[in-house]
C-alpha cells in the first residue's frame, strides 16, 4: 500500500481553465499526438461497420473491414477535401464514396475508383488513398492516434497492458450508455475523478459502499493513475442497494472480490472497474468551458442475456454520482474563472490531482 503525498502542489493556474491559447495548445501537444479512447470494438462487430470519432477539427471514420481488421481514416475525400461520412455511425456495403464526385475507396483506405480520372495522363489512383489514422485496440477498447509519428501503443500502455485481464474485458457489451454535456473544463472532470477528499460532503451514499480513506495508489505517476478502494459490504458492488448486479466477471476471485478500481488514462478515459461491471467515461473536449461526457455501462454478455438482468441499480447510482460531480464541477469552472481565483494547495488525499497535474503541464509545456 502506497503512502500518499501531494508533494505540496498547488491547483493550476486560471488561465488552464479559461484561455483560448492554453486550449489551442493542448489541441496540438495533447489532443493530435496522444493515444484517444474512441469506444468499444463491439460498437463495430461486423463487417463494414463504423462509428466517427471527433476531436476539434478532425473527423476520424474508425471501421471494420470485410476480414475483420479495424481501420481508421481521415474523412476527407482526397478530391476536393469533402466530408465523406456524415452520419455518426453505420455500415459501409463494400466501400465509401464521397457524394460530391462519387470517388470510392476500399475500406482499408485504397482509391479503387475516380470518375474520368482516366483523362487526367499523370493521375495515379494508388497515390490517393483515405489519410490513415494510427489505430489500435486494447482490451476491447478502441484507440487512435493523429500524430504523423505516434508514439507506440504498445509503449504508452506497458503499466496496464496484462493489468486488468480477470475481468475479461474484450468480452463485455454495453448495456446502458447515457451521454452528459456540462459547460466544465474537461481538465476538472479528471481532477474531480481522480480525488475522494470530496465524497463524505458531495457523495454520501458512495461514502457509505467505499469510505474515502480506502483508497490507495498502484499507478501513481505519468499519464496512468490510480488504483483500488475496498468495498465496505464483502461481496458487494457500486450499486443502489450495494449488492451485485451480475456474477462476478471473468476469473475474479477472493479478495478481487472486495474492491473496484478506479484509473484515469489520459488524456481522455476514466475507467471504473466493479466486480461485476466496468464503467467507461470517454471525455470529449469541446470547448475551454464546455465537455461531452460519454458514459457506458459494460457487462458480460450472458449476464445480459438472462431473464432476470436488471443493472438498474448500477444505472442509477453512477448516474446520480455523476449528476452530483457535474454539478460541483460546474461551480468550480465558475469560481476558476473569476479574477479573485489564485490556486490553492492540494491535500494529501489529492496526490493523484497533483500527479495528473504534473503529467499534463509535462506534455503541454514539455
């Protein structure tokens, strides 16, 4: 169990919170050179299937082709620039074509047709396939990387990539997703997550299932933070009644049992890890003062498929946790935002704001 310590720092300063040209920073040194949390690979199964992913001007089409490869593109057509997909998700029949002059690619990318191109003696269609986008996928989650030299996903992701394997996390579906759009800096999303200094006042009924001075740090420094917090009910799960909503997932046994585990993934997830569910938050940066928060509700797929499945209590409970850390975070954009905000010290249960901190001003400010 490791000793916490905040190392005496203080919050951010007001301009992080409030500043177009901190915001257009972070769109180049975070937001277009780091690994992104798109989804879950389930949300594109089948052949042909795609979901559009979004960060600031970028419209990235993440698919699966006919062989079952995942492949993600720029959505521009290589003609005259078009968006070639508008719809939020889909199914591609065998190809993507723009609708301006019905150029059409393979879904691996390939230009395999260009209307009276032909006349055009120096035009070569395998100089214009789809612009790639890196992309890869890690325990059934989907990430993509803009940058024109990304770093390794396999090195980004060394502290957790074996971490999480007992919960089987590949196999599991999401049952509930429900979508938040709060006027929030999305820096205080993963500030308010990464700290349960705050859930005696804010949170009573969490305080109640996992006592905030439960929680200890097995990730504590870089862009993966966080660790686990034992449940107060042996055997029991983040929910209303704080008893499970399904058995136990993948091979979790013993002491597994008695705790969920909490881990910011920066620059754009939370994951939550209950015995018998996983809770996603995908961050959506939109504006300086303004997040989308997407929220899914993983569970195995036969737990789903019993007569008798009801994630209900799961639902509500991180739904009304959710509504009371919006609410707050709201109030601290505002009060950020006033001219009177100098920052204030960390306490030592907020060693993991102070951590994100220090790898956010790292990658912004290098």
């Amino acid at each position: 169990m490791s000793s916490r310590t905040a190392f005496e720092a203080k919050t951010l300063a007001r301009r992080y919170y409030v500043d177009d040209d901190v915001y257009q920073q972070e769109t180049e040194r975070i937001f277009f050179d780091r690994w992104l949390f798109v989804g879950r690979a389930s949300a594109i199964a089948k052949p042909g299937a795609y979901v559009l992913f979004e960060v600031d001007t970028e419209s990235i089409i993440v698919l699966r082709d006919h062989e079952g490869s995942i492949h993600a593109h720029h959505n521009v057509c290589r003609h005259r620039g078009t968006r070639l997909v508008t719809e939020p998700e889909g199914t591609f029949p065998k190809s993507i074509q723009c609708g301006y002059h019905a150029w059409t690619y393979a879904l691996s990318g390939a230009l395999t047709g260009a209307p009276f191109m032909d006349e055009v003696e120096s035009f070569c269609k395998e100089n214009y396939p789809l612009h790639p986008v890196a992309v890869a996928e890690w325990e059934g989650c989907v990430f993509v990387n803009l940058s024109d030299a990304p770093e390794p996903f396999e090195e980004a992701f060394a502290p957790i990539t074996d971490k999480f394997t007992r919960w089987d996390l590949p196999d599991l579906e999401i049952a509930h997703r429900i979508v938040y759009d709060i006027p929030v800096n999305w820096k205080l999303v993963f500030q308010n997550y990464s700290e349960c200094y705050h859930c005696p006042a804010l949170h009573p009924a969490l305080n109640r299932l996992t006592p905030f001075r439960n929680a200890w740090n097995d990730l504590e420094e870089g862009p993966l933070l966080g660790g686990p917090m034992k449940m107060e009910i042996e055997g029991g799960s983040m929910t209303m009644n704080g008893q499970r909503c399904a058995a136990p997932l993948g091979t979790l046994e013993g002491e597994d049992l008695n705790f969920v585990r909490y881990y910011t993934i920066f620059p754009n997830l939370l994951l939550s890890l209950q015995p018998d569910y996983v809770l996603t938050h995908r961050i959506d940066r939109m504006a300086t003062d303004r997040t989308r928060i997407v929220c899914d509700w993983l569970f195995h797929p036969d737990a789903m498929a019993a007569a008798d499945f009801d994630p209900t209590p799961a639902i509500e409970f991180w739904n009304m946790t959710n509504e009371q850390d919006w609410m707050v975070s709201r109030l601290s954009q505002q009060g950020v935002s006033s001219r009177a905000y100098t920052p204030g010290p960390y306490a030592e249960l907020e060693s993991m704001i102070a951590a994100w901190d220090r790898e956010y001003l790292r990658v912004l400010e290098g």
